[in-house]
C-alpha cells in the first residue's frame, strides 16, 4: 500500500501541474483506498478459498 500511495501521490501531482487543476491525495482519500484494497483483497481470498474447498481432489492432480 505504502509504495503505490508514493506512487498514486506522486502521479497526482504531476497532472496537477500538467492541467493546471487543484488534485491531491487527501487523508480521507488515501483511507478510502486503503480500505477498498482490504475488502477486496479479502474477497478474492474468499472466493479463491471457497473454490479451492468445492474442488474434486482427484482433478487438482
């Protein structure tokens, strides 16, 4: 997360500097991503997981 909060923040302000519009990460802005990742990192464990228990052993080799 840290890396592409550098990244996002950095990307940010160059097209703010290119188009002249007033962007910005914000706390609340990098919260909210933060939690979005987690929740969706978290379902495709999910999914994954429960794929992973609904499979037949014997077509897993």
């Amino acid at each position: 997360f840290i890396p592409g909060l550098i990244v996002g923040t950095t990307i940010l302000m160059i097209m703010g500097k290119i188009t002249t519009l007033p962007l910005g990460m914000t706390p609340s802005m990098a919260v909210t991503v933060f939690l979005g990742t987690i929740v969706f990192s978290a379902l495709s464990g999910a999914i994954a997981t429960r794929r992973l228990a609904a499979a037949d052993p014997a077509d897993l080799f």
